[in-house]
C-alpha cells in the first residue's frame, strides 16, 4: 500500500462494485474509503457481505459520497440512465470518475459528462478493464509491429451471456427506463471497444446493423450483429477493413476476437475476462499456407503466448487511473485525454449502430469529429 493512496468512494451498490471494490482494495496505490447507496442499510449490507474494513466510511445517499472531501475519485456503477446527472454533479465537486460502460445512452449525454470533466480538471476513465490487463498490452505491440502482421483487413468480435427468465423479467439491462441500449450497451461496448483498438482507434467509414436483431416487449435490443466497414483512402486492396461484431443475451458464454491481417492472424477466446486471474493467452498464426493439392497446411503452427499478471485486471485499471489521479493532485499534470477519447469513439460507434437498427439496418456514415 502506497504511503498516501488515492481514495474512492463508490456511489450505488450494483453487483459489479463488489469486483470493483475488491480490486480497489488490491491495487497498491489505491483505498477504498466510502460507499453510498440510497439507504444506509443497504451500504451497510453491502459493506458486511464484501468484508469491508470498519474504516470505510458508509452513507445513505450518493450525494453524501460526493460531498466527503476525502474522497478523490468517484467509481458510478449506476443504470446508464442515471449516469448523466451524477457524472455532471462529481464532476462539479472535483471527483475524479470511473464510469461504467456503456458511459451513456447516446454521445450527446457523454459530451455532457466529458464537457464537465474538462471544465472542472477531473480524470474520467470507464470501466473497460481488458484495455488494462497485460495480455491486452502484449497484443498491441505484436499487433501493431506492421512488419509482424502488416494491415488488418478482417476483425470478428463476439460478446454474449445468457440471460435466465429471471434476469429478462427483472434485470435493469433489459428495462427501457434504466439501460436501454440492452445486449448493445451491456455487451457490444466490448465487441466496438476491441474493433477499434485494433484499428488503433480510427473510426469506421460506415456501420451497418444485420437483420438479425431482437428486441423485448420494451423496445430493448437483446442480441445484435452489425458491420462496420473501413476504406482508408485511394487503395482499397490495401487499406480496406471489415469487422463484424455479435452481442447477445440469448446465447451462451462467448467473448471471442479474432483479428486477420495480410501477413498472420490473432485469436484468443476470453477476450473480454481472461479464464483465469494469474495468466491468460492468445494465439497467433504467422505465414500459414495451404499445401500443394490442400490437403493440409504448411508447418506453421499457431504460436501460444503466455502472459503472467500479479493483479486482476479491474485492479490494473484502479492503479492506472489512481496514478494518473495522484500526478494531478501532486504535479498539478492535466487529465489524460486518451481515456475520454477512447470512450467518446466507442459511444459514437454504438450510437451509429442502434441509429441503423431504428432506420431497419440502412447503412450509418461516421466521420472524425
């Protein structure tokens, strides 16, 4: 634990706080010092079931967390509805934020959020925690050595878990009023997310939902495909890129991505959380062909890479959004914008994509802006 750790209060006691706080209990920079729900009894069961120190301050509502000068940094687990109003009100109390994905139901809330983030000198980092694990950071400088894999022309990304009777009866992911961007928001965040990492965050030209799409009796998309499509310029050939993303709340487990580049591919199955803590892998294939007549292939064989952690990676994310916090607050460096940047093209992607799915899966144009 570092001498002076960064302090986070946790405002609303979704079931992802419970990872969240545990990993802001593991990161060595980082304290979790308050929890706020709607009643004190519910931060105080909160507080029991997690085994919570006695020190962790405990309040009734969320505006006592963000009125506690104590508090450095605000982590909102909150239904995306309710993100805009509390993002903008911690933002204006000087709390840094952790905000959940989706960030916002459309990027005209985010801008809100982002704007009052700037205006005030706060941090503000969603919750993507794969973007932090090493795996993810490995893969980036594989990836983008482009005399390893050359330029990325195919990029398929699937995110799906499935959802019981209870959870489509009672769930706030599947409920208009709290989170209605549904499986798209929930799920298809990760899938967009990975999409535009591996094209080192440029957008896409254009996005396309498939006819594929489900929707519940509220209007709430419960599985999704869509394409979206990259032309880069004057070689198509050349530059050229298709990527096609799935998110579901009808199917089981699968959090796949797989990347195919002019001189080798990258595969990996757990993408989104790792099998396990301590280690994850991924694959990659370089100069693969196919034999004389096909009947098999050359002696190339997929690579496996191994990369060791000694953190979770939600505890990654804590420490580097608590380093970032502690260089403003003592060296009086200005926020990172990479992290708002990042979630600002997410958004206008998903945005794109549930506007093709409104106007019956016609194309969307997007541009950089």
């Amino acid at each position: 634990m570092a001498e002076n750790p960064v302090r986070f209060g946790i405002i609303g006691c979704a079931k992802i706080a419970t990872k969240v706080a545990r990993a802001i209990n593991l990161a060595p920079n980082s304290l979790l010092y308050a929890v706020g729900s709607r009643s004190i009894d519910k931060a105080k069961n909160f507080a029991i079931v997690n085994g919570l120190s006695d020190a962790v301050k405990l309040y009734g509502s969320y505006d006592q967390v963000l009125d506690d000068p104590c508090v450095d940094i605000v982590y909102l687990p909150l239904p995306t509805s309710l993100h805009v109003h509390w993002a903008v009100l911690a933002a204006r109390k000087k709390k840094h934020l952790l905000l959940e994905k989706p960030t916002a139901l459309d990027v005209t809330e985010l801008d809100r959020i982002l704007e009052a983030c700037e205006s005030n000198g706060v941090q503000f980092m969603d919750g993507s925690m794969w973007l932090h694990h090493p795996r993810t950071v490995k893969m980036k400088e594989m990836l983008f050595d482009s005399g390893l894999f050359g330029q990325v022309h195919l990029i398929h990304s699937t995110s799906t878990s499935m959802g019981m009777t209870e959870f489509f009866e009672n769930n706030i992911r599947v409920k208009a009023d709290l989170d209605a961007l549904g499986a798209l928001g929930d799920l298809g965040w990760y899938c967009i997310g990975a999409t535009l990492w591996s094209k080192n965050y440029k957008l896409p030209t254009s996005v396309t939902a498939l006819p594929d799409t489900i929707k519940n009796s509220d209007g709430v998309i419960l599985s999704c495909t869509a394409s979206l499509h990259y032309d880069d310029g004057d070689q198509p050939t050349e530059k050229s890129a298709t990527v096609i993303i799935h998110c579901s709340f009808l199917s089981y487990t699968c959090t796949d991505l797989s990347i195919s580049a002019s001189k080798g591919s990258l595969h990996l199955k757990d993408f989104i959380i790792p099998f396990q803590e301590d280690s994850a892998i991924f694959n990659y294939t370089l100069d693969a062909k196919l034999v004389d007549l096909h009947i098999g292939w050359n002696i190339v064989k997929p690579e496996k890479v191994v990369v060791d952690c000694e953190l979770p990676q939600e505890a990654y994310m804590v420490q580097e959004l608590a380093r970032i916090v502690e260089g403003i607050k003592k060296s009086g460096c200005r926020p990172d914008s990479k992290w708002p940047e990042i979630s600002r093209k997410t958004q206008l992607v998903m945005d794109a994509i549930k506007q093709s799915v409104d106007l019956g899966c016609k194309p969307v144009c997007l541009t950089e802006n």
